[in-house]
C-alpha cells in the first residue's frame, strides 16, 4: 500500500502507521526491526516537507531505543531528514508494571520531516 502510494506520487500532511507486532519475540527482534525500518522508509516520501510521520510499535522484544533508532535510519533511507518531535507511551488503559519490562510493549515516535 505505501509504495503503491508513493508510485502514485501521493503525498500527505500527516502519516500514521501502525502495524502489527513485528517483533513479538527476542527470535524475531532482528527481522521485526528490519520491517519497522522498512515501514519508515516507505512512509518517508508519503510525507509533505513539514509534515509529520507517527510510527508506532506493539512489539514488547523492540525496546524504544532500538525502534526509535530503526525508525530514524527507515527515514534517511526513503531520503528524508526528520526531528523528533514526541515520543508516545500507552494511555492508562495499559499501565506499565515496573516489575515487568514487556508491558511497556506500546510505543510511538512523531517526527517532522523537512
């Protein structure tokens, strides 16, 4: 769907995504940063100069750093330059137990792109 858009020369003021778990275990972690990246990478070039791109993730083995860092490699990848703007938690209809590092598996970065 994204390159699809991008072939189309599609281009919005705002990119939200969203995809599944695509590292839903410390086996996958590898793969699933590769596909964030990849995600960031296609949605880059969707995005208008000055508009914003929210990425998020729901996969509790990508810790932030390490989604953040693949997000903002996705974006110098599709040729973009971004400044990162807000880093997003879930709300208190999950709450994170400190015990418990994995419920902290909610996560979103906004960026603006030039």
């Amino acid at each position: 769907m994204l390159a699809a858009l991008a072939a189309e020369g599609a281009q919005f003021d705002v990119v939200i995504c969203d995809p599944p778990a695509f590292a839903p275990s410390k086996q996958a972690l590898e793969a699933g940063l590769r596909a964030y990246e990849r995600v960031a990478k296609l949605a880059a070039p969707l995005v208008k100069p000055g508009g914003y791109l929210g990425l998020c993730s729901c996969s509790h083995a990508a810790d932030l750093t390490l989604f953040r860092n693949a997000s903002a490699r996705g974006i110098g990848r599709g040729g973009r330059r971004g400044q990162l703007l807000h880093t997003g938690y879930a709300g208190v209809d999950h709450p994170q137990m400190p015990q418990l590092a994995e419920s902290g598996y909610l996560k979103a970065v906004f960026f603006r792109l030039d």
